[in-house]
C-alpha cells in the first residue's frame, strides 16, 4: 500500500493501488473524465519516432488502450524520424487507427517539407528553433493544437512504455483536467523496477538528478542564495522529475518555454515553476511500475546515450544559476563536482540497502562507477555551456506569434495538406 506522505510545496497525488479493485477504479475514472469532457476539450500529444511504429508489441498496446476512452477530443502524433514521404505516409495510415467521429487524429511531419519551411521562416525572424529531436517535435506540435484553438487540456506521454495501460492514461489527465480542483499543471511519477531483471532502473535520476539537485539546495543554502535554494528545494519536491508524462492547461503551454535537448523535462519544471504558484501544480503516481527502453551509459561519447543526457541536464541547471546571478567558475565546478560525488555515494549506499531489503539485484560497485562517469560529465556541460551563450530553450508561442503574427495560419495549412 502506498503512503500519503506530502512533502514541498506542490501536491502529491498518491496511487493506492492495493485497495481497490483495478476495474472498478478504471471504470470510475473514466465516467469522471467523460463528464468532465462535455465541457472541455482534452488533447493527447505523442511524441513518436517513426522506428517505434516497427516495435509493435509496445505501440500496438498503446493504440489499442488509448482507442478505448472516449474523453479525448483529439490525439496530434508530433513524428519525428521519417525522412521520406513513404515513411510518413506509413506512419500517417498508422496512427490514423485512433481516429473516431468524435476524434480528431493529426500527424505532425516533423522532418517534412512544408514544417522545414515553418522553421525557415522562423530562423529568418531570428527566432532560436534549437536542433532535430524531441523537444522541438513537441514544440512545433503544440504550435499546431494553439493554431487550432480547441484544446483546453493537453496530456503528453511517451510511446516506448512497455506496461502502458488506459489507466496510467486517465490518472495523467484527471488533475487538469477536473473543474474541482485548481491544478494547471501535472507531473507524473512511478516506480522503475524491471520485472525481468529484478533491479532497479533510472540510473540517471536516481544517480544523477536527485544527488546533484541535493547537493545544489546544500551549496545555495550555504551561500544564502534564498532565491536559487528554493528553486533547487521545488526540483527535490518531484519524485521523477524526468518524467516524460505531464498534462497541463492551454493557456499555461502557451506561455513557457521548451528545451529541445534532453533537458526538456526539467526545463519545463522549471518554467512552471517561474509561472505558477505551487497550489497550481501537483505531481501524481501514475502506475504501480513503468518499463520502456534503456538507454546506454556511453562514457565515451558525449553525443549518446546518458552521457548526453546528464550533460544536457547539468548545462541547464548551470545555465540556470548563472541567468539568476550566481558567478560560475571552474573552481566552482570542481567544488561541485566533489560535493556531488559525495552526495551521490550516500544516495548509492540507500539504494543498495532499500535493494536488499526487498530482494532486488544490485551491483553497487557499478552503481558507484556509474556515479564516477556522471561526475566527470559535468567537466563537459560546463564546457559547452561556456560555447553555448543562448541556451537551448525555444522561446514560447505566446512570444513567436509577436514576431510572426501569421505562424498560426501557416501551420494550420501544413499539417492540414501533409495530412489530406
């Protein structure tokens, strides 16, 4: 049985899975959720690669649960990956299993001809649109559902989840979407055990994310940097900050900011952070364990794998910092790099102990190697976030439409002949 324990300042929206039967809790949520869409339109974006529709056992799963609620209002498919029109085409006829007569169903090209002439137009107003990947997918996509209009609430999840059930899907968007409550933001969490493997995954929240956020709350409250230590202490409060699952409100999505690399996640945390009061944002456990693909640790490439990932994760949480006045050096970061390490080997010694207490299998000896990598990793973020003067956020649409009052219009024309 889960707990109710509240911590921080948002609302933790717990998952008592063991008291009640799974049918019946399903069934519940989804007679709300109908309700509450006679009044409301309810959007889900899913940001999919073309190489997943050939993973069927997964995706397959995914269409087949979401083809059995009725409380959405549209689903918009943000495509990124298919290079040539048959493979959008393949895609296109694909996802169109989830149109209804009540659903809407939309693919985004993302590599396509006519979303390359949105971005070229953009980039000769000046305006940063960031590189190929999925936080761009996500943004130019969000662009197209604000073209439309329709949309009050927009729930976003990945399509690698291998334990994805229709479930996890309504818990996503019951927050946001219920008039009862004041959330304007969600954030989902879960467990990361595999069932196969018996051992814990996550690697880089568990051994990046959560120590190093840890390590800066201590370093801002010792320097009385009251401003950056709760910002710090908001991170700590969200038990998977990278998690790919949120539903928010339209008009909030309008306004912040996406990062297009793998800082997306905490990027957009931290965005609602700068735009809500606590009071508005809730995080919710969305399922009793969640699989989807590892990625490798690639210690030797920056470009792949959690290499990339806790670098781009590191160079915003500097970029952060320093766009809110705190001087950054290299004797700071190897101040950091130090403190994390020993932050990380403690977080290290409470895994293996919560491992061996429920009979998972753990290697802590790799465990701390791994800790060693991400250590050095930071040498790296800091470096490119010395080249990299910008940052890697794309402005919100809210500021783009200032600029180029009539994007809307483009892209509606876009996605409406890519999909004819």
């Amino acid at each position: 049985m889960s707990e109710f324990h509240q911590e921080g300042s948002i609302t933790t929206i717990h998952g008592f899975y063991d008291l009640f039967d799974p049918e019946q809790q399903l069934a519940r949520l989804e007679r709300k959720l109908e309700r509450f869409s006679r009044h409301m339109c309810i959007s889900l974006l899913l940001p999919s690669l073309y190489d997943e529709i050939h993973v069927p056992k997964v995706l397959d799963n995914i269409i087949d649960q979401i083809n059995q609620v009725n409380y959405l209002c549209s689903v918009v498919v943000a495509l990124g990956g298919a290079k040539e029109e048959a493979e959008f085409r393949e895609a296109k006829e694909y996802f169109h299993r989830l149109k209804k007569d009540d659903r809407e169903v939309k693919v985004i090209w993302v590599d396509g001809p006519r979303i390359g002439k949105i971005f070229k137009k953009l980039q000769e107003q000046k305006i940063p649109i960031g590189v190929r990947g999925k936080g761009q997918s996500v943004w130019v996509t969000l662009g197209y559902l604000f073209a439309s209009e329709v949309s009050d609430v927009i729930a976003l999840h990945d399509c690698d989840i291998v334990t994805y059930d229709r479930l996890l899907l309504g818990r996503l968007i019951e927050p946001t979407a219920n008039p009862n409550n004041d959330f304007e933001f969600c954030k989902g969490y879960y467990a990361r055990i595999s069932p196969t493997e018996i051992e814990m995954k996550g690697r880089t929240m568990r051994l990046f994310v959560a120590p190093f956020v840890e390590t800066l709350v201590n370093i801002m409250h010792d320097r009385r940097h009251t401003v950056l230590e709760e910002f710090f202490r908001y991170h700590r409060t969200f038990r998977y900050p990278l998690a790919g699952e949120f539903s928010f409100l339209t008009r909030l999505a309008r306004a912040i900011n996406l990062a297009y690399d793998w800082g997306l996640e905490v990027s957009t945390l931290s965005e609602v952070y700068n735009r809500l009061t606590p009071k508005k944002i809730a995080q919710i456990d969305l399922c009793k364990n969640y699989e989807h693909k590892h990625q490798a640790l690639s210690e030797k490439d920056a470009s792949h794998g959690l290499h990339r990932m806790v670098v781009d994760i590191a160079k915003f949480y500097l970029n952060y910092m320093r766009s809110h006045g705190m001087p950054i050096s290299d004797a700071f970061i190897d101040m950091v790099q130090h403190t994390y390490y020993s932050t990380a080997l403690s977080f290290v010694k409470s895994y293996s102990d919560d491992a061996e207490s429920n009979d998972l299998v753990y290697d802590r000896h790799q465990e701390e190697l791994t800790v060693r990598y991400f250590r050095d990793f930071l040498s790296t973020a800091w470096d490119q976030a010395m080249q990299e003067k910008d940052g890697t956020q794309i402005p919100s649409w809210n500021r783009v439409i200032y600029s180029v009052p009539d994007i809307y219009e483009d892209l509606l024309v876009a996605v409406e002949r890519d999909n004819a």
